[in-house]
C-alpha cells in the first residue's frame, strides 16, 4: 500500500466516522449557549486584579457623592467667606455656581465618530468591561457622539459601527494592536498625554 | 467520497441544513470572538457551529467512543469560552481550540485507565447501514479498527495531521511535544497501521 493510500483512508475513514455519528452534533451549539447561561468569559489575572483593585460601581458613586457633598460645602463656605469680606461684590452670579453640579474625579470624556450612513454607533472599551455604550446622533448629520464621566486612567476602546469593529479612533491617544485586530487608547486626567 | 482538503476548522461535513438565519453567520472570525469576549454567548454558538466537525473529529480519533467524543467536545467548547481571554491571537484560533480539546482527551483517556470498571466498553464507532458494506467500507472498518489499536501517541498525531490538516509544527503545539517527535511518531503510527491493516492491499484512490 503506498503512503498517500494510507493517507487517503486514514482521512477518509475517520471523515466516516463523523458523518455517521454526526447526529450527535446536532444542536450542539445550542447546547453550549444554553449551558453557557449569560456568563462572559473569565477574566484575566490583570483584569481581575484591576477590578479587584478599582472601586465597585456602587462604592464609585459612593465615592463621588462624598467627594460631591465636600466640594460642595467647600464651595458654600468659601461663598459665604467671600461674601462676607466684600460688602459691594456683585455676587450675583455666584449662588448659581455653588448650585451647580458639584465637581468629582471623573472628567467629560467626548466620544465622537463620523459614521455617515450608519444605523447605530456604539463604543465598547475598557471603562464599560466592554460592554456597549451607545452614541447619538440626534441631527442625523452622521457625526455621533457620546460623553462619558470618566475617571482618571488609562483606557482601551473601540467603536462598534453596525456591528463591525472599529478600533482606530482617529482622537484616540494611541492605539494598540490586541486579539486580531487594533482598539484605540485614550488617557483621561492625569494619566500623562500621549502614548 | 473524496475529502477535498479543507482548511482547518472547516468540516467536511457540511451542515448547510443548520445554517441560521443569523446576522453572526456573516461574521468573521475575529469579530465573533471579540463579541464572544464581550458575553455574547449567540456569537459564540456561531464558533460552535463552524468548529464542531473538526473538534468533534479530533476527540473521536482519539478517544475511538463517540459518546467520549461528544462529551469533551461540549466541554471543549465550554471551556475555550471560559478561557477565552487566554487565546493568544498569534495562534491560529483552531490551534487553541484542538489544544484544549486535546488535553480534555488526554483528561479523559487517563481517567479511562484508572477507572476500567465503570469504562463503558469503547463503541465501535459507525452505525455503518450494513447495506452498504461494500469492499470500500470494509476497507474503512479495518483502517477504523487499525487506529482504534493504534497507541493514543501514535494515533493522535496522526488524526491531527490527516483529520485536522495541522501542520508539524501545529501538532507539536497542540500535543506538547517536539515538532521532530511529531514527524518521527506520525511515520511510525503509519507503519504500524499498514501492519494492523493487514494485507487487505490495496486501498483504490477513492471516487467521490
């Protein structure tokens, strides 16, 4: 028997074998998902140290409420000390001020992606463990956006344009190149400028 | 049947009965695995349906038990979903894939030797229609049979090689073994199944 030969029915044969136990594999992928439940993928050993280490959601807004209510009664006392050495000072304006939202951490990160004939227009990075954040475009002028707070840090990123990725953010700080295909990189506060 | 070569991943059986009408099914690779990533297990189903064959083929060439095959294949998907932010993306991601199938086999065959009772006797695989046993499945019964008693070293390269197309160096990683190894065993595995074949002879070049 020549080598090839062999080849050829070794492949053949067990070709066979799956197709005449391929009943077995019906459905098989429905099984997995429902097995599979809504879980996502494990995190990494850095992931999971990072999410160890960042605040949960619940202690952020913890955190920034606190951080809220001290500026505010910063800014009341500094107020009233301020009006209270100035006798003719306009501080007309000023009661306004100590009214609006209290400052916190987290900066107004502007997202925004020209995506003319697009349906919908998401970003998925890691500051929403990649889950998708939807941008708008209210005007339908093709230009969407979205603004998030953001805390301090460095984050990855990339943009998901009816459902196909889009990872190079042209506003973006840097871009890496991670699983196939390239996520941009955006640093907010002082997490230093440029890559 | 003739197998064209497939590339690896896709299988030779082609379930066009259980294409879905799925906006995945357009996909590519990379996008269904980073939406897998990101929990959307319906993309992940998507990998199941396109690498199912070839796992499923992997395990039934090593293990020889359908039932075994069926089992670890689940659970090598399973597992690869667990994992998935593992996967190193200069792999190909069917390497991955066979590896950790791979090792659940390896798992399941040492479990196998240390529970002999309980071991449900190795099926013969088939449910060949007896109708057509004509001389060429005849042939494939003997060939089955030669990798059923093939050794687990010898015939894991070998369906890794000829059910998988891996290359050399592929196998050498999915099997933890050096790439020389893998060429050394692949030629041995060959000779030995001539000689569990017997001299049935001559295999025709087969006819689709």
């Amino acid at each position: 028997m020549r080598q090839d030969e062999l080849e050829r029915a070794v492949r053949s044969a067990l070709c066979s074998e799956v197709e005449s136990a391929s009943t077995r594999l019906a459905g098989l992928e429905e099984r997995v998902v429902a097995d599979l439940g809504d879980r996502a993928p494990r995190l990494g050993a850095l992931e999971w140290l990072r999410q160890l280490l960042a605040p949960s959601p619940g202690a952020r807004w913890a955190q920034i409420a606190v951080l809220g209510a001290t500026a505010a009664v910063f800014l009341t006392l500094g107020l009233w000390i301020a009006e209270d050495r100035s006798s003719d000072g306009d501080l007309a304006a000023m009661p306004r001020l100590a009214a609006a939202p209290a400052p916190t951490d987290d900066e107004s990160v502007l997202f925004v992606l020209p995506a003319l004939n697009a349906k919908s227009v998401s970003v998925v990075g890691s500051f929403s463990d990649w889950e998708a954040v939807p941008l708008q475009d209210e005007d339908g002028d093709g230009i969407w956006t979205a603004r998030l707070p953001l805390p301090p840090g460095r984050y990855e990123y990339a943009f998901v344009i009816d459902g196909r990725w889009w990872g190079q953010d042209p506003l973006a700080d840097g871009y890496i190149r991670s699983f196939g295909e390239y996520s941009s990189v955006r640093y907010v506060g002082g997490g230093g400028d440029g890559v | 049947m003739s197998r064209a070569k497939p590339p690896s991943g896709e299988p030779c059986i082609l379930g066009t009965e259980e294409a879905q009408e799925s906006v995945y099914r357009v996909q590519n690779e990379v996008s269904l695995l980073r939406a897998s990533l990101a929990g959307e297990t319906a993309a992940w189903g998507e990998i199941v349906a396109r690498y199912k064959d070839a796992v499923f083929g992997l395990c039934l060439g090593f293990l020889r038990s359908p039932a075994d095959a069926e089992d670890i294949t689940h659970d090598a998907f399973i597992r690869a979903y667990d994992n998935l932010r593992r996967y190193n993306l200069e792999k190909r991601f069917s390497t991955w894939l066979f590896t950790i199938a791979a090792n659940l086999c390896r798992n399941r065959l040492r479990y196998r030797r240390n529970h002999p009772v309980s071991d449900p006797d190795v099926e013969s695989p088939g449910g060949i229609d007896p109708a057509a046993a004509v001389a060429r499945e005849e042939r494939q019964v003997r060939v089955r049979d030669g990798l059923t008693q093939l050794p687990y070293g010898y015939r894991a390269p070998l369906v890794l090689r000829y059910y998988n197309d891996l290359s050399y160096r592929e196998i050498s990683e999915v099997l933890a073994i050096p790439e020389g190894t893998v060429k050394t065993r692949i030629h041995r595995a060959k000779a030995i199944l001539k000689d569990l074949i017997g001299p049935v002879g001559v295999i025709d070049h087969e006819t689709g």
